[in-house]
C-alpha cells in the first residue's frame, strides 16, 4: 500500500483582492520544454508527484502564447484557443480543465473572454512533450494579468506561482518556468523542494554541464498508444512502485556531487538507468506496454558502441515515447554531430532531429 503524503497549505497563493482593475489586453509568453533526467512517473490528487524529478530546461524547444483578455458580463469560463492561427477546439476540454483547477487561485478567470494563441518552436506531433512548455507559457500570462493586478507581487511569488498553476495543467510544466536545472518534488536533501512547484538546483554545477547539449532524434512522430495520464495511474497498484520511488528519491541524492565534481561518467551511468527504468515500469504494469520502437533500440546500441569505442562522452535518456534524447557535453558539439548524419539520423521519421542545448528558462515578449 502506497503512503500518500498529506497535501500542504495552499492559503499562499490565493489572492483575496486586487489593488487595479483591467479592461483588456494582450500578453505573450515564451516558455521552454524540459526533459527530465531523474523521471518522474506516478502521481496522486491534483497533480502530485510521487518521487521527485530534476530536469534540463531547454532552450529551442518552446511554446509561444499570446493571451488577448477582454472583460465581460456573462458567467462562466469563455475562451477559444488557436494552434498556429487555426483554432483547435480539441484542446478546449483540457482548458476548461484546467480553469476549473486554479480558478481559486485566479478568481478573475471567469471575468474575461480570453483568446489563447500558441504556437510552438518544433515540429508539431513531433513528439516533444508541448504539454510542459504551451501549460508554463499559458500560466506565466495568466500570472501577468495578475501581477498587473497586484503589483506588489515579487519575482519569487510570481515564479513560484507561475510554476506552481503550471503543475495544475502538466505535471511536468512546473519544471519550465526558470532553468537551468529544476528540481520537482520534495527531497529531504534539497531544501525548499516541494510537491507543489519547481524550484531551482541550489547546490554547485561543475563547468563540465554547463551548455550542456541535447539533440532529439524524433524515432516516431505519431499519437502514443498509451498517454502519460493512464501510464501514471498504472503506478498505483504497480507492483514495483514503491522501488522505483525510492530509486528515484537516492539517484537525485546521487547526482548532487556529480554536478559538483563534473563526474560524466557517472551522470551517464544514473541518466541512462533512469530512462530504461522509466520504460520498465510500463513494461511491468498492468496492463502492459512498450512505447520504445525498433529504431529506439538501433540507436541505444549504436551510442554504445559509438562510446566505448571512442571515449565520448555521449548518453540518452528518453521521455514517455520512442524518441532518443542525446545528452553531450558542449565540447562535443561537432562529434556527435557528424554521427548523427552519418549513423544516428537513418533510423529518425524522415531522417529528422533537433539540435537543442540547456537554457534559463521562460520569458516575456
């Protein structure tokens, strides 16, 4: 039987008047993806993590929102949502969804008729999780009608927030409000870490992961056979849950001196061990499935070769799907490069990848 910690006050982020009114207006946010390096696999109530995860923030890969607000009369959630000028009424359920998770927390939501625009940076259906990035910039707008509202609010309130409605949307959006690292979920060696939202690494990085390098090979491009959604509910009576949480809680223990000695070999170690856990518990639920592919495979075992047979420094890791993330050090830009058009790039949808790199995570337009 799985032990549910009991959910912390929330009283923080519930606003009980504005000092200034709005009319209308617009807001544009830029906001990352991120890819995750201890995963995070399993949740409970609104959106809460089961172990902890740390996460790059990525650079390239981002969403772009555009939020026009303008007050109205009428009650109720009122809202239309574009995907590159064309509207898209299917993401309308999860809106809603998600207006009725933080309207508590964003009392003015049903005082405006929104039109949400986004736009995203990748190749749509390329899958690259755009849940993370399109939730973070939608919250960080929503956050900015607030503080224009509020302006006493600081910096650390608004991000905090921000990450923290984000959570409320995509679990894994929480993590791309700042960057370069971000630690989700409480870990008693982290201090300040919480279940409720991102917070930054706070111990030293060693120079050997800064510009840290990850260029995606997109294996497969289509609709996963199984969604993140049912693949964490599947945790709850996962018969190696409590294992993986507690291996999730000591490998993010472990990677604090990695950073700060700069120790690559054992941050490829714990990475690729995380990412082969993460499909393993799908592999081993009830019921069972395999996102990886063929191809996935090809190319675990050609960096592998391509590693011991060279020295490189190059590793995977892999989100809740087919596509490889390559993880390398700066120095190793032209490298890895050259074997991915030469060796790697064949067994991509299409022959296509991305080149992306560490980042800082959202900002402002």
């Amino acid at each position: 039987m799985l032990s549910i910690p009991i959910n912390m006050p929330l009283h923080k982020f519930i606003v009980c008047n504005y000092t200034h009114s709005l009319s209308s207006g617009t807001i544009t946010w830029q906001s990352p993806s991120n890819i995750a390096l201890v995963k995070y696999w399993g949740k409970y109530g609104e959106q809460m993590p089961m172990n902890p995860s740390i996460s790059f923030t990525l650079k390239n890969c981002n969403t772009k929102t555009m939020l026009s607000y303008v007050k109205k009369n009428s009650d109720g959630f009122n809202f239309e949502v574009f995907l590159d000028g064309k509207r898209e009424k299917r993401f309308a359920s999860k809106i809603q969804k998600f207006f009725e998770r933080v309207e508590v927390y964003l009392p003015f939501l049903k005082d405006f008729k929104f039109k949400i625009e986004t736009s995203n940076s990748f190749p749509h259906s390329s899958g690259i999780a755009s849940s993370a990035s399109g939730m973070s910039a939608l919250s960080l707008c929503l956050m900015d009608m607030e503080r224009q509202m509020q302006p006493a609010i600081t910096k650390d309130y608004f991000n905090e927030k921000a990450s923290f409605l984000a959570r409320l949307g995509s679990g894994s959006a929480c993590r791309s409000v700042e960057g370069p690292l971000i630690v989700w979920g409480e870990h008693q060696k982290i201090e300040g870490s919480s279940n409720l939202f991102g917070t930054k690494f706070p111990f030293k990085v060693h120079k050997n992961f800064q510009n840290y390098q990850d260029t995606i090979l997109l294996v497969d491009k289509g609709e996963k056979q199984v969604s993140s959604t049912l693949g964490h509910d599947l945790m709850l009576d996962h018969p190696f849950a409590e294992q993986r949480f507690r291996q999730a809680r000591e490998n993010l223990s472990k990677l604090i001196p990695i950073f700060e000695k700069g120790n690559i070999s054992e941050f490829i170690k714990l990475v690729e061990s995380e990412a082969l856990s993460l499909h393993a518990m799908m592999m081993t639920s009830m019921p069972y499935f395999i996102l990886m592919k063929p191809n996935t495979l090809e190319i675990i075992n050609r960096i592998w070769k391509f590693r011991n047979e060279t020295g490189s420094k190059v590793c995977f890791t892999l989100d809740a799907g087919a596509n490889v993330h390559l993880l390398y050090p700066e120095t190793e830009k032209k490298t890895i490069s050259k074997l991915i058009k030469k060796d790697l790039s064949q067994f991509c949808k299409n022959g296509e990848f991305i080149e992306d790199e560490v980042g800082l995570g959202a900002k402002k337009l």
